[in-house]
C-alpha cells in the first residue's frame, strides 16, 4: 500500500468574522491558487488514488475536492472523523484495512500536528520523531503491510514550494 499524505491549503485565520468554529474555515483564495499548483505537480508525478479520504472540516474537505477534480477522480471524496484534528490514528489505520476491496494508493488531506504524528508512528513506531508537514505539503509512505506502529517506509517528503516548482 502507498499512502500520500497532504496537508490543506492556507486558510483564514482562526476568529475570522462569521467563523465561530474552526471546522468551517475554508480555503483562502491563495490557497485555492496554490492548490491548484500543486495539483499540477501530482499530475507531472503521475499520481492516481483508489480512495481520497479526508477530515471533514471545510478547508481540508475543499483541498480534498480541488485535487480530486486536477486528477480526474471519478469516485466520491470520503470523510473520516479520524483525520480531523485530535483523531485516532488507530481508528484511521483500523478504517483503512477495513475498506472492502484493499486500497493500494490512498491520499489522506488532513492537518497538522496529526499528519506529522502519523508519519512518525507508521515510519518510526513512535510519535515523537520530528516531522513538519507545511500547508499544501506532500508526503509518500509505502507499506507492506498497514499496522498501527513501525511499518511504513518513508518514501518522500515534499514542501510546497519544491511542489509548485515541478507544476
């Protein structure tokens, strides 16, 4: 299995007027920009995904959507709470291996810090190990077998400035 891992895009600041949670901040119009850039990298990198699976909030529901429509996914977006800020990577992992017919690339769109807790739980076993995941990054992780710890291979770990160079 390969998981990708990306970050949403740059989005308004959190006490926006007529945003009172932080699950509906949306995208900014930079973000959108910048997403669709890197959407473009995707293409150039050859990406293509069984299933997108997103944290539920607005922002990231709307990188989930500017990708799906870059790359030509034809399947629905799916939400899992488990993405969203404080969720389980367990729950995440236990979703993932339930999914009816096994995944083999899967893109998850979620925040930080749980992308960056995650790629050290499956590369290092533990979540402690430092990773920074910037808005709008992308990172490939492949695994031969999907477990909560020490499993996956870190393949690569792109920023979003190297992203928006190769579109």
């Amino acid at each position: 299995m390969t998981l990708y891992l990306l970050r949403h895009g740059l989005a308004v600041e959190p006490g926006t007027a007529g945003l009172s949670r932080d699950s509906d901040r949306p995208l900014t119009a930079e973000g959108e920009r910048k997403l669709a850039k890197i959407a473009k990298a995707m293409q150039a990198l050859e990406l293509s995904f069984d299933v997108i699976l997103s944290s539920p909030y607005v922002r990231t529901r709307q990188t989930a959507q500017i990708i799906a429509r870059a790359l030509d996914y034809r399947k629905k977006v799916e939400f899992s709470d488990a993405l969203m800020p404080g969720g389980s990577t367990r729950k995440l992992i236990t979703q993932l291996k339930q999914t009816d017919s096994f995944p083999e690339n899967v893109l998850l769109v979620g925040h930080e810090p749980y992308l960056s807790e995650l790629i050290a739980l499956l590369v290092s076993g533990d979540t402690g190990l430092s990773v920074v995941m910037k808005k709008g990054g992308l990172c490939k992780l492949t695994t031969e077998s999907l477990e909560h710890g020490r499993c996956a291979a870190l393949e690569w770990l792109l920023t979003p400035k190297q992203l928006v160079l190769m579109a």
